[in-house]
C-alpha cells in the first residue's frame, strides 16, 4: 500500500498524531530495507532447491507483511532455566525505567521467571539529564533550578510519563499544599514579560508590544522584512506554516482511497533544513497557498528569516530538519489548553523516585563507566567497567544501552557486532547543545523590585543578549519577599550555547570553579540588568539590584559533560528516514534506548516508550525457547490500562516489533545460519 498520513487518526479519538504516524512508517521502512539487505547477503545459504524455504523480500510500501515466527533449532533445548541476566548502561530517565519495568515483568510472572539487572552509571548520581543543582541542602527550600528538564505538558504525548508520575505517587497540587516531588503549576508565560532586542527592551506580549509599533525593535530600517509578518508573532507564522500540510491531507482523504500527496509533501520537507525552506520552499498549488491567505508563504528574505529564528530559538534552531519542526508544531497545535506542570523539588526527584523503586537497589552501580561492549555467540554480551580505578568484566545475556549517542561512540564497539548504519548514527546525527546558568539572590528583585513591571507569575525573559533567554521559577512565586531565590539567568541553545561557554570553567572544586567565572558572571549582570530596564527602573539601577542582591552562582554546559555529550537529539534534513528506523532496532543482543530513539525527542517520555518496545521486541526474541517470555509480551501490549508499563508506544505496532525480534536473531548470527532460527509464516 501506498504511504499515507490519516489525519482523522490525530483529530479522531485515536489520537494518533502525525508525528506517531510518520515514525511508524519510517520504522517499517528501516525493516523492509535490513530484511532485504539481510536476504542478500546470506542468498548463498537459501538457495531454492536447497530444502529450504526462502524467506521473500518484502516489496511495496511501508506495510508489512506478518513477520516470520522464531522457531526453536534442532540442536537447541527448551529454556531449562529461567534466569536472565540484564545489563543496563546507564541511570537517567531511560535506563531507571527499564529497570522498573522487569521488576514488573517478574511480578507479572508470578515470580515464575528472574530478571536480574545491573545498572551500570558512570557518575555518582541517577537522573542523567534529569539533574537539579540545589543551592542549599536545606530540605522545604525553593534553591534549586533544573539544569535539564524542566517542564511537562500533560498533553496526548506526554501520556505515559503522567501515568508513571501517578504509579511513583507524584500527584498534581499546588504550592501550598504540595509535597517534595509533587507536580505543581508551571506557568509558560507570563501577562508581563521582557523583550529586549537591537538594545531596546520593551514589556508586555509579543502581541501587544507589536500592536503599539510597526517595529518596536528598529529591527527593520531597510524593510527587509515584511509588515504583514511583522505584526505576527514568529511563533505564529511557524504555527501557520503547518496549514499547508494539513490542507493536503484533508484532500488525501477525499478520493475513493487515499493519497499519498501529504507523505511526498513531508518527505520533501525532510529534505530541507527549516532555514533552507524559509528560504527556498515554494508552495506550487494555488489551493495551498489560498490556505494560508492572511500570512504570506516561503520564500522569505534572508532577513526575515534571521528575525523568526531569533525570536523563536537559539543561533542555528533552524538547522533542524524542517519535517521535524513541522510535525513538532503539529503536535502541540491540538493542545491550546494545556496544563504544563513541573517537579516541587526539581525534576531530578523523578529519577530519585524511580531508583527508590527498584526491587534491588543494590542492582546501582554508580562510578561505573562502561569502557567497552563484546558480543559472543550464542547469545551473550560482555562489558568491561571502570570502577574505582579498577576494569572488570560484566557477561549478559542482554544490554540495553541507553547513554546518548555521543557517549556510546566513546565506548569501543569495535567487537559488538554493530550495523555499520548504526556506527554512522553515532558518528553523525546530530545532538543539541545546550547551557544554564542560574543565580542565587538574597531575594527575588524580578518579582519585588521593578514596580509595574514586576514578575508576579513566571515566564520567560526573551532576548538577543548572550543569556538568551531568561527562565522565571514557578515554584517560588508565593515566597516572602526576604527568602532568598534562584533565578535560571541564562537558558541558551545551539550556536548562542557554544559562544556562551568558553566562559565556563571545568574546574571541579566548585568554589574554584566560580572564582574563575568572574568573566561570565560579569556578562551576565550586565546582560540581566539589560533586559529588565525600564523607563522606571533604569539598567543601572537593576545592574545594583543584581550585584546587591547576589550571593552564588552554577553554570553548566552539556555540551562539554562527558556523560551526555549533547543536549538532545536534534536530527537535520533527511536525518530521521535515514537512521533512526535502524537506531530502534535491536544489534543482536544490544539494544539502544533513550529520547534519541524515539520521534518525540528531548522529552522524558521519548525515553520511556523506547525502553517499552526494546523490552517487548526482546521478549519475543525468546518466545520459542521460554514461551512464558511471549506471555509476558502479551502484557506489555495491552493498553489503555494507565500502568505507565503497558501499551507499545504509538508509533510502534505488534508486528513491527516483531519483525525487530526476528531482526535481533539473525543479527546475532546464532549457529552462523540465517534460517536454522526462522520458520517462514
């Protein structure tokens, strides 16, 4: 069948968004394209006349045929034990949640099989990019800020990171009633914040600066820019850029069957970065251009477009592939009355959470890096750890890697027997850069000390300074004026992340490492004072507000960590079609879970659904030596249940899965034959 995206599965009860649609798709695709690879490179021991039934390729489309059934081989026996031995590489969101979810697998089992684990964490803390920086050690006190994730919406995608908050007793309250490690309110924005661009600051909304001036900002002297998007916010013209698609798929579903017009048009944006669409896309059909009549269409000049990406991310944002912005776009679109939320605490109290969950806490192993993977046949893994100076050896009979990319290729991987698609995933998709700084005062002068301007409810600070952006805590907005506060200064991005930086010391004894940030924490005043003058109170009074009023200071860049290497993923043009349908398949015995392996990347639950399907597509891997193994699959499908461990993500169908376990059998090349483990269905 011919690709097709259904948009009445997004508008309908399913709910099934685009963005789920395009992976799925994308996901049978990488299938189809191993399969047959895999067919032809082992053709000399499936020649017809042989005895053996050949496996066929599979043609067409994205659909998939029923994917063959594991069989037992002759020479091997039933499972005569039940006993598995799990490595997890790694303590973030990814790696804690595969853990949890054996825990619930043996429990489902009625103990009848052992799934011992080892995670293996190379810091000295759980969380990896889910890490608070606390101030004070102080328990009740609001001195902290989220140096990674941050906010949650609890929309159709965030589904199974809600369900999990509920299972860990992380309930929605609010500030005066909440516990540790509660949600509560987390305010996007705010009826009063600062714009400060081309020196200039102005207060309000973008909406309401915009509606007072044709340019507020002296952005467009030479008028490179036209007053029609002028007067639009950038947000909102990205947001009208979807109209198109969205008309074409509303005409793919007029004819007698479907058409394919909106799934070329995707793909055709995938072939561009957003930048290069703004400046070079044309929309040919008169009818998609009518849709879109109140905004004028691509090509913009370059100048226009340099505004939208300043006003709407960092330096470089616009290097994202434009299919990703677009299907990101969509799916917040169907979600204007979103609650967002965030953790009373910081959102590293999730992982704290997790890891307290864990039937065998004894199973964390943290100062562990992992230096290097093996593969053995039939079946096994090894890991060589450094802990305490010390390099042992760890045997699985499974791993479950869920470290970024970056920190993977770090790992020799010489003997792990990866696809060569895979080892070019690691070297070149692409990872985010990112940086914070945040501030302890001796009070919150945002919300006390600029009169009419005051920031009484959170929000953003947005600029072109080198902070960037500035990010207002919701958690403390109820605090007496004499509490001492953390303001997140500095949130920066891309190219503005890798400028901002070089400033920041890598010194580990953190008394020093301020010391020899003076340089930063100038620029920083300076960039603060800037951005929240006003008529009222001038930036030199702000700057004394600053200086008076300061009493530490953090920064990090996760670029630099040698434990992320990258912020998030951040896939570009053709990116996504070309290697993350592989990234989610299982190498033999090795699996590779985390954001980075799921279309909702640099968002939690991006980490979660990846760990729920390489544990489902293992399960069946050995459903015909330890069929109870199919049994326990069988539970990780059944959805609608709210238990954060069942239903397959979105973009992941039974058969899918499948066919990813059939995969991992032939990639492990056990008894060197490709069909002596495949019964043809």
């Amino acid at each position: 069948m011919e690709p097709f995206l259904d948009l009445r599965r997004q508008e309908g009860e399913e709910g099934l968004l685009l963005h789920d649609q395009w992976a799925m798709k994308h996901a049978n695709l990488a299938v189809k394209d191993t399969w047959n690879k895999m067919l032809y490179e082992h053709r000399g021991q499936l020649q017809p006349g042989s005895g053996r039934e050949f496996p066929p390729i599979i043609e067409g489309g994205p659909e998939l045929p029923p994917a063959p059934q594991p069989k037992l081989p002759g020479h091997a026996p039933m499972g005569d034990h039940h006993q598995f031995k799990i490595g997890i590489i790694g303590a973030g969101a990814a790696g804690l949640f595969t853990a949890l979810i054996f825990d619930w697998l043996q429990e489902q089992s009625n103990q009848t099989v052992e799934f011992n684990y080892e995670i293996l964490e190379a810091s000295q803390r759980v969380g990896g990019r889910l890490y608070t920086h606390n101030f004070s050690n102080t328990d009740g006190t609001h001195e902290y800020y989220d140096v990674g994730a941050m906010r949650f919406p609890d929309n159709k995608v965030m589904e199974r990171l809600f369900d999990l908050f509920r299972w860990l007793g992380m309930n929605k309250s609010d500030l005066n009633t909440a516990k540790p490690a509660d949600l509560v309110p987390y305010y996007l924005s705010g009826k009063t914040e600062p714009w400060s661009f081309n020196d200039r600051t102005e207060w309000g909304s973008y909406e309401t600066i915009s509606a007072k001036s044709a340019d507020p900002w002296g952005i467009n002297a030479d008028k490179e820019i036209d007053q029609m998007l002028l007067k639009r916010s950038p947000e909102d013209i990205f947001e009208a850029l979807t109209g198109p698609l969205r008309t074409q798929l509303q005409q793919d579903l007029q004819g007698q069957t479907p058409s394919r017009k909106g799934w070329d048009m995707l793909m055709d944006y995938d072939n561009y970065s957003t930048r290069s669409f703004l400046l070079h896309g044309q929309m040919t059909d008169p009818a998609l251009k009518r849709s879109n009549a109140t905004i004028p269409l691509p090509p913009y000049k370059y100048q226009t477009v340099q505004w939208m990406e300043a006003f709407n991310g960092g330096s470089g944002w616009y290097d994202q592939a434009f299919s990703e912005a677009v299907l990101e776009s969509l799916d917040f679109q169907y979600s204007r009355d979103t609650k967002w939320w965030c953790i009373l605490g910081g959102a590293e109290q999730l992982a704290v959470k997790m890891a307290s969950y864990l039937k065998n806490n004894t199973s964390l192993f943290k100062g562990s890096r992992v230096t290097k993977i093996e593969a053995h046949v039939p079946g096994k893994m090894t890991l060589s750890v450094i802990s305490n100076g010390r390099t042992k050896t760890h045997d699985y009979d499974t791993v479950f890697s869920t470290v970024p990319l970056g920190c993977l290729r770090h790992m020799d991987t010489s003997k792990a027997n990866l696809s060569y698609p895979i080892k070019q995933a690691m070297r070149t998709l692409s990872y985010g850069p990112s940086a914070k700084v945040g501030i302890k005062f001796k009070r919150a002068w945002w919300i006390h000390d600029l009169g009419e301007n005051s920031i009484k409810k959170a929000g953003l600070g947005h600029s072109d300074l080198n902070i960037r952006t500035c990010v207002y805590p919701s958690y403390n907005i109820e605090d007496g004026e004499g509490t001492p506060a953390v303001l997140l200064c500095s949130y920066t991005w891309q190219q503005d992340a890798l400028r901002l930086t070089p400033l920041i010391s890598t010194n580990p004894d953190p008394a020093k490492k301020m010391l020899e940030e003076k340089e930063l924490k100038n620029l920083v005043f300076r960039d603060l004072a800037r951005m929240h003058a006003s008529h009222a109170v001038p930036e030199s009074k702000v700057y004394e507000l600053i200086k008076k009023n300061y009493e530490s200071h953090h920064a990090f860049d996760w670029d630099q960590n040698p434990d992320s290497v990258g912020a998030f993923a951040f896939f570009g043009p053709q990116q996504f079609r070309s290697s993350w349908g592989n990234i989610i398949q299982p190498q033999g015995d090795l699996h590779i879970i985390g954001e980075a392996a799921s279309p909702h990347h640099a968002w939690v639950v991006g980490a979660l659904e990846s760990a729920v399907h390489a544990v489902h597509s293992w399960l069946l891997k050995h459903e015909a030596t330890h069929p109870e193994l199919k049994l326990l699959a069988k539970k990780l499908e059944q959805d609608g249940t709210h238990c954060p461990f069942q239903g397959l993500p979105p973009y992941m169908e039974k058969n899918t899965s499948q066919w990813h376990a059939v995969l991992s059998l032939v990639h492990s090349q056990v008894a060197g034959s490709v069909d002596s483990w495949i019964g043809v269905a």
